[in-house]
C-alpha cells in the first residue's frame, strides 16, 4: 500500500464518521470516533517505530541483518497507521476546540 492510499483510507473513515455525525445529528460522534480511532492508529505508529522499547533492544536489532529488513517493514507499517490515524486526529483536536 502506498502513502497516498493509506491517507486516502484515512480520509474515507473520516468522512463515514462525519456523515454518520450529521445524520444521528450529533458532533460529539466525531470528536470520540474520529479520536479514539486517531490515538489507536498513532500509538501503533509509535509501538512499531520503537518509541517505547528499551535501547539496548534496540542497539542489538540495529545490528542484526535480518533487523534491518524488520526496521523497514516495521517503519513502512507504521507511516501507513500515522497517515490512516492523523486526519482522524486532527478533526477530532479541532472540533473539540470549536465545540468549547
């Protein structure tokens, strides 16, 4: 899957989730779908970059050929979950703030 299809994707789940906003009539919807799915994909992002392992872990993955491989798929998946995840969040951080 390339980038600009996994913003696409990111942008299709968001405009499923507005349109069912307006239809139930309530912009409260967009705000916790629209978030949650937001901080689920962008801490997986963050899970498969690493941000939380141990550097020693880390240190011995660098230096193992077959980590190397691992690294890319794991960094290509996670810039897939951030662009799916950042549109999400980025509504939903911005009609919390024109809801207040």
């Amino acid at each position: 899957m390339k980038n600009r299809s996994a913003l696409l994707i990111g942008i299709g789940i968001l405009l499923v989730i507005v349109l069912v906003s307006l239809i139930v009539g309530d912009t409260k919807i967009i705000v916790h779908y629209a978030g949650v799915l937001g901080l689920i994909t962008i801490g997986l992002s963050a899970v498969l970059t690493g941000v939380f392992a141990e550097s020693r872990r880390l240190r011995t993955e660098y230096r193992e050929e077959q980590g190397r491989e691992d690294r890319r798929h794991r960094i290509r998946l996670a810039t897939l979950f951030l662009l799916i995840g950042l549109p999400n969040m980025l509504v939903a951080v911005l009609m919390l703030y024109v809801q207040k």
